[in-house]
C-alpha cells in the first residue's frame, strides 16, 4: 500500500456495497512518481457505467468503489521524468491509467486493447494498489494517461468526451464511418453516447438518423443536435421505409434489445458496432449478416494518441457534450435519475467546488 | 413451347425425390445450353425440398454445384462455344445495374435469382441441375479448368465459392495467418483445403474427436480442437486470426469468440434459423467482429475455380447414381457424408416413359 502521509491524503465518495449509494470517503493517494502527474480534479462526468459498477451489474466490482473516469483537472505536481505536462496545464484523465506497454496492441497506440489493461477505478495495479476514480479531489496517474485538455475546450462540457468522446469516435474511424462524406449513420439511442456520436457524425459529413424507442427526443435530436432525421422504433411502416438505407449503426443502448430492426435497416455490406454493454447476451438473428454480408462489430474507448486526437478534434469543431453541472452532494439523486435516464445527456460533478474534507 | 428436359424434383414437403419431365426456354441469343454431366448435393438442397425456409414452391428440381458440356450457344454468346466444359452455381440471374451487381457481387443483388425455385425474367420457374440439360445467361456461367475432374469439381461452385469469398474479402487470405474452421463438412472441408492454397495456418474446430485423423493426415489441416473440450478451447484461445463457421446448427458463439486474436473476425457462412446469443463483451473489449457471407459473386467464382485449377483442389465426393438420391438425402441430414455427394448425372438421370 502506498505510504500514508498528509501530502497523499485524498477525499471522494464511494460505494460500499451494491446498493451504490455513495458517501464520503478518506483515502490517499500514492506519492508523486518520477514519471507521475498529480491533478486537482475540477469536474467529472457521470457515466452509465459508474453506475453500472457500483451496484455490480457486471458482477466484477471490488468495494469500497470511487467511481469517475471523465476527470479533467490542473496539475498540480510533475514527477521529474515528465515532459508532456508542467504545473498549472489544464489536463484530463479518462477511462484507462495503466498498461504493458509491450503488447501488440500497446505497440500500436491501442492501449485499450491490453489483456493488462488498468482501468481508472474498481481495478488494481501492479504493485497491488486498488484504484479509485474521479469523484474526488485529486489523482495522480503516469504521464502516458493522462492527456492535454485543448485550449477552447470547456473543463465542464468537455470532460465527457475522455469516455463518451472516444467511445463513438474510436469505432467511427476504425470501421470506416469517416472515410466519405455523405455516407449514412444510424445512432441508436440518444443518451451519453449517442448525443456525442450525432455531433461528431455530422462534424465528419456523415448524415445522421437517430434511432429511439419513442418520439420524445425527437426535435432535440434534430433541431438542438443537428440530427438529418429521427426514427422511432416501434413505427413499423417507418422502419420498413428505411430498411436497407444505412451504411452503418452505432448501437449505444445497454439494456436488453433486439438487433434484428437495427440489422433491417443496414445495406448490404453494412456494419453495427456495438457499444452498450447488456448484463445478458444479445440475440443475433444470422440470416441478415448471411443474407447482406453485414457484420456486428465492438469497440472499447479509444487508445491514448487516438484519445488526444479526437480532443484536438472536438476542440477544432466546438464538439462538447450536453451536460447538467451537479454537485457531489446531489450524486446519489443524480445516480437515480441517471438509471431511468432523466438527463439530457450527462451529469457533469462540479467537483472543486462541491467536494469538501468533512 | 421450349426444350424437353428430365429430372428429378420433390412434389411437395415430403423432400421425395421422384422423376419429373419438364420444359426448359429455348436458347436465346445470350445463352449457353449445356449437357449436365455432374452435379453436387448441397445441404440447402436439402433444406428447400423440405421447405424449411419457408420458401420453396413445388415442384422443386434442385441442384446448383452443376457441371457439364457445352452443346448450343445463342448468337450473342462470345466467350464459350460448344464442348466447353462449365458450370452454373447458386445464380442464374441479376438486375444488372444495382450497387451490388456494378460491383460484381450480383449474389448480393435484391433481384437476384436463384438457380432453382425462382421466378425467372419470363416468368417461368427456374430449375436446377438435378436434370439432363441446363440453359443459362451466358454471365452466369463459369468456365470450368481442363485439369479438374468435373464430378469432383462441381461442388466448388457452392461449396467452394461459399469459403472462399469471405476469406478474400475480409483480408483472411496473407499467407501466415491462422484461420479456424468450425465444422467438417462440404463446407468445411473445402474451407481447408483452399486455406492451405493460401497459405494459411489452419485449425478444424468440431464437436467430436472423430475427424481429427482425416483433417491432419488427410486434409492437411495444421490443428484439430475439440469444441468441448474446455482444456483444448483454453490451449487455443486468442490464436486464430479469422474463423470460418459453416455450423446451420445452434450453437455457442463464446468459445469461438474466445479463439479469435483480438480484431479477430468470425465469418459465419452456416446459417442456424434461430438466432444465436451474441456475448457482446468479446466484441466490445477485444474489438472482435461476426459477420456473414453467402456464396459469391459471379467474377469472384470464376477466380476461385481458376485457382482451384492452379492449385488442383476439388471437394472429396461420394458419386452416387440418380436413383440413390433419396436414400443420400437421408444419409445427408445425419452428416453422413465425407463430404459431398455428386449426381451421376449424364450416366444414371434416364428420362422414364
């Protein structure tokens, strides 16, 4: 365990148990490393899987639990072998802090896909410390994950995009989405991620329809956000008028649902990505992928050049995410709210001004 | 009032094969006409004469792995004439202007038509191999290579084109890879042989122990897992650059998934009616892909069998005579096969009074 002394002393809020109520909780840090960037955390946002791991959905959450792993602060301290950042650069730290760094996947930039992938809380590293997220007053992480916040880009707003951001860009590029304007994306579901994904498929050319269960979103989707079109699910005449129109599908929903209508409305040689993460396995119907050389593919984050690169990139096109600023006390309301998905479209916890030492 | 052909069709669901004369077009100024010599035995032949697809309409000749001898072409035709060895495959027609048909991928065209079972442009049934003579488009019609057996040729032109397009297109073919193949049948079998033209690393991946002598010492497979066998799944897990699965049963996805190398692709060509579970985890923390394909398109085809030609491969057959057809069915749905009957067309399909 790392040295307890008053340098290292940390606060945040944790899950105890899987009722994920959060409470206050004292902690520390490690030391400041040779190689380590220590940040005062100024905001983190609220994703679906905080939620997901605090009350152990997937079965895997160690506790106590820190959840946060859209965390965009100042650093306050570089260890000596740190070069990217100085003192006072505005920084972020998303969903990954640690990896081998000599894996295939390492080796080309794709740290997420590291069998030893150290994820930013609910993990452990190496040298055995159990690691705690962004819903707290500082972090301190290896300079090779943290990343720089581009001037422009709103500490607030932004600090979304280090999950949400890289989760739709990262699959955009690499399946193709954003090789030719012109080309047709469906969003399916309109929260966290999809809100992102309709920005970001619009900044690269593409049109956008967005897929949802009912009208609700509707006009935001398309007045506010810019979507090309909204289709509602469960309007069958609809559905059936825009089978086979879409070059591609990013599929955000996490809760159980058919991939058989999203299949429909591919065209031949289309691709689905999948990015919800379901508690049970979805049912894949086979005749549409054989019918249509369709496929189903996944995606996880992003790695960390790619991570920097769709933040410079959001930056250039004033991409940020629409958020509602809470304060940590209010967490556990907003958690509630977040599972009947009453927001539009993430709680962004103003932590710096709301977290205090009890 | 069009040609005299005979052969063999199922009248109804029963899947019974019986003996059926019926007429075929006469040539027309774009087509090939051909004596059928050979042709194989796919299981979705199986699977239309006993309309579990839901699709069929009776009666029913089937056949699309057909090969045989040219005997008329129509005054348009320019790249075959007669005594030229060919062969139709699962298409006999594509609206010819669609996406999928400038790209040369009329497999995937909406209007596409099959060789058996489909309304042709002049409104007629179309009919399959499973008879004496064949008429076809002459851009349906795939030139057979001089060196290949035609008997054991024949199922390249489901089978073979079936494994080989996805192995293209999705980038499987670069020498060194390794690829899975789940299922040991006409499919798979066929999957083998042209991944080892390719050179590929290959693993036969099956439910039992039973055909691992045959795919190592025979088919030139490099390795054999057993798919329940948790040591042996464990032992190969994250090795396989690509995976062929020719498996229309139901049946697990998460162990295969396991194989694949992240990024790794599972081509799915067998097509199980009801839909699988789909473990999205594999997919998302290993960027892993399913995908489908089916069959190929005709230039695509035309490739395959000349490499076939080059590299001398053909499917290992069972060549059975006309009157047998019932009873290979039978042996058919119970995989007993290794690993495709072929009709004796020309020497055993003789028309009855």
């Amino acid at each position: 365990m790392a040295k307890s002394s008053d340098q290292n002393k940390a606060f945040g809020w944790a899950a105890n148990d899987k009722s994920g109520v959060l409470s206050p909780f004292h902690f520390s840090r490690r030391e400041n490393g040779d190689d380590d960037v220590t940040v005062k955390i100024l905001f983190c946002g609220v994703c679906h899987s905080d939620l997901h791991t605090i009350k152990n959905d997937w079965g895997f959450s160690h506790y106590p639990i820190i959840p946060g792993h859209e965390i965009v602060g100042i650093a306050t301290k570089v260890g000596k072998n740190v070069t990217k950042f100085k003192e006072g650069d505005r920084v972020g730290v998303g969903v990954i802090i640690g990896s081998c760094q000599s894996c295939e996947s390492c080796n080309q930039d794709l740290e997420n896909y590291c069998p030893q992938l150290v994820y930013t809380y609910n993990s452990r590293s190496s040298d055995g410390t159990r690691n705690q997220g962004g819903y707290s007053d500082k972090i301190v992480v290896d300079q090779r994950f943290v990343l720089s916040f581009p001037d422009g880009l709103p500490s607030d707003s932004g600090a979304p995009l280090l999950c949400a951001g890289i989760t739709v860009y990262s699959p955009m590029k690499y399946y193709g989405m954003t090789e030719e304007k012109g080309k047709h994306l469906g969003v399916s579901g309109l929260g966290g991620l999809g809100h992102i994904a309709v920005k970001i498929g619009k900044a690269f050319g593409l049109k956008v329809t967005v897929i949802s269960r009912s009208s609700d979103k509707e006009s935001e989707a398309i007045d506010r956000l810019g979507a090309d079109s909204f289709l509602v699910t469960t309007d069958s005449q609809k559905m059936k008028d825009s089978f086979g129109t879409m070059d591609f599908v990013l599929d955000t929903v996490s809760a159980e649902h058919s991939l058989l209508p999203l299949f429909s409305l591919l065209k031949v040689n289309g691709k689905l990505v999948a990015l919800g993460l379901p508690e049970k396995p979805l049912e894949l119907p086979i005749f549409p992928l054989v019918l249509g050389r369709k496929m189903v593919g996944g995606s996880q984050i992003g790695g960390m050049k790619e991570t920097q690169e769709m933040l410079d990139f959001c930056a250039k096109h004033n991409i940020v995410a629409d958020i509602e600023l809470i304060k940590m006390s209010d967490i556990n309301s907003a958690m509630d709210r977040l599972a009947k998905s009453d927001v539009r479209y993430r709680f962004v916890i103003d932590v710096a001004n709301s977290i205090n030492s009890a | 009032m069009g040609k005299e052909a005979f052969g063999l069709a199922a009248k109804n669901n029963s899947g019974v094969l019986s003996p059926f004369h019926f007429s075929r077009r006469e040539t027309g100024e774009k087509d090939v006409r051909f004596k059928v010599l050979f042709c194989g035995i796919c299981h979705s032949d199986l699977h239309m004469i006993k309309n579990e697809w839901g699709i069929s309409t009776y009666p029913l000749v089937p056949g699309h792995e057909i090969v045989g001898v040219v005997t008329e072409v129509g005054s348009k035709v320019t790249r075959f004439k007669t005594g030229d060895k060919v062969g139709v495959g699962c298409l006999v027609g594509s609206c010819g202007s669609c996406d999928s048909c400038t790209e040369g991928l009329e497999n995937y065209c909406p209007k596409s038509i099959q060789t058996y079972g489909f309304k042709y442009y002049d409104d007629t049934i179309t009919y399959g191999g499973y008879s004496d003579n064949m008429v076809c488009d002459e851009g349906f019609i795939i030139r057979m290579p001089d060196n290949l057996p035609l008997d054991a040729a024949a199922p390249l032109l489901c089978a073979g084109i079936t494994v080989y397009s996805p192995l293209k297109y999705h980038g499987l073919d670069k020498p060194g890879m390794h690829i899975g193949v789940v299922g040991l049948g006409g499919l798979g079998h066929v999957a083998v042989k042209f991944a080892k033209a390719m050179s590929l690393k290959v693993t036969v991946i099956s439910t039992s122990d039973s055909k691992r002598d045959e795919a190592i010492n025979r088919l030139g497979a490099d390795a054999f897992v057993v798919s329940r066998d948790q040591k042996q799944i464990k032992d190969a897990m994250r090795t396989l650059d690509g995976i062929i699965n020719t498996v229309s049963a139901t049946h697990s996805l998460l162990p295969l998934l396991g194989l694949l190398k992240p990024k790794g692709k599972l081509v799915m060509v067998g097509a199980p009616e009801k839909p699988l579970e789909l473990p999205v985890m594999p997919l998302i923390f290993e960027r892993k892909m399913v995908m489908g394909s089916m069959i190929g398109g005709i230039k695509e085809t035309q490739e395959m069998v000349d490499m076939a030609g080059k590299h001398n491969i053909t499917a290992d057959i069972e060549l059975i005579s006309a009157d047998y057809v019932n009873t290979a069915m039978e042996r058919l749905e119970k995989a007993d096969v290794r690993y495709r009957f072929v009709i004796d067309v020309a020497n055993t399909l003789k028309p009855t009074p």
